[in-house]
C-alpha cells in the first residue's frame, strides 16, 4: 500500500518530459501529469496556461521506498532541468512552469531542503526551486498522460 511519503510531486517546466524521465527511474511504480500549487479546483490546461490560476505544471511520482528513495527521486529532479531559471524552462515562460518541489510531510521537506542546499554548493547562480507542502494535485486530461511515449509509439 502506497504511504503519503511514497509520493513526490515536482514541477520542472512542461510536464511531458519531467514524466518521462521519472517514469523511466527503477523503483518509480507510476507518474501522473498535473497541476498543482494553485487557488482554482479541478483547472484545465487551457486555464493553467493563462497564468491566472497560481499552478504549476507538475508530475505526481508513486514510487516504492524498498527501491528507490525520495532522494534519488530530489537528485534526478535537479539533474533534469535548470533550477536557476525562474518561471521558465527551455521556450516554456510562466509561472506555471517554476521549478518546485511539493512536499508531503516533514522528512520529504528537510530532504528537498539539504538536497536543495548540497546541489547550490556546485552552482553559481542561486537555486530558485520553491519547497512547499503540497496541496491539491489535479490530473492533466488524458492527452497529457504519457505523451511522449504514445508521440514514441506513433499514437499522436
């Protein structure tokens, strides 16, 4: 049975890639793409593009403790886009693209805190990653899920 801290949520810019890489991890039993980190329930992309509703787009990791850490999950998160860049990734610009990580629970918090802080040690440019307790998370539409891997298999 999934635990609450069997769960990590990030947001590293455009969710597709940030899916399929965590999805590719050992130990990551599944990953949903999101939106979390706003003040508008159950938003839609269109919505979440606008800015307008506080979210960010962001991935829900389930993965299992026995296989894989929260700290690899944290390690992998900095490895895959740039946490200096405030509200953009790549052509992605806005909000809704910062990079975060949504935390669930105290031992997930002071992790992403110590991780954040070793990882700022070996850059020049200060980290602007938010850590903060996570919130509502709501599912991408379906068309969000798995994107790259059905745009791989000829889907899209």
């Amino acid at each position: 049975m999934i635990q609450e801290n069997d769960v990590a949520t990030f947001a590293a810019g455009c969710f597709w890639g940030v899916e399929d890489r965590f999805r590719q991890m050992p130990g990551v039993i599944d990953v949903v793409s999101g939106y979390t980190g706003g003040h508008v329930d159950h938003p839609d992309y269109r919505q979440v593009c606008s800015g307008d509703t506080g979210h960010a787009e962001a991935v829900e990791v389930r993965f299992d403790p026995d296989r894989i850490g929260f700290e690899d999950l944290v390690r992998a998160f900095f490895a895959m886009h740039d946490p200096t860049t405030p509200n953009r990734q790549g052509p992605d610009v806005g909000t809704q693209y910062r990079s975060a990580i949504f935390t669930h629970g105290q031992t997930q918090h002071e992790i992403a805190e110590r991780m954040r802080d070793e990882q700022q040690a070996t850059l020049d440019r200060p980290i602007v990653t938010e850590i903060v307790p996570a919130s509502a998370f709501w599912p991408a539409e379906d068309y969000h899920q798995r994107y790259l891997e059905k745009r791989r298999a000829g889907v899209l």
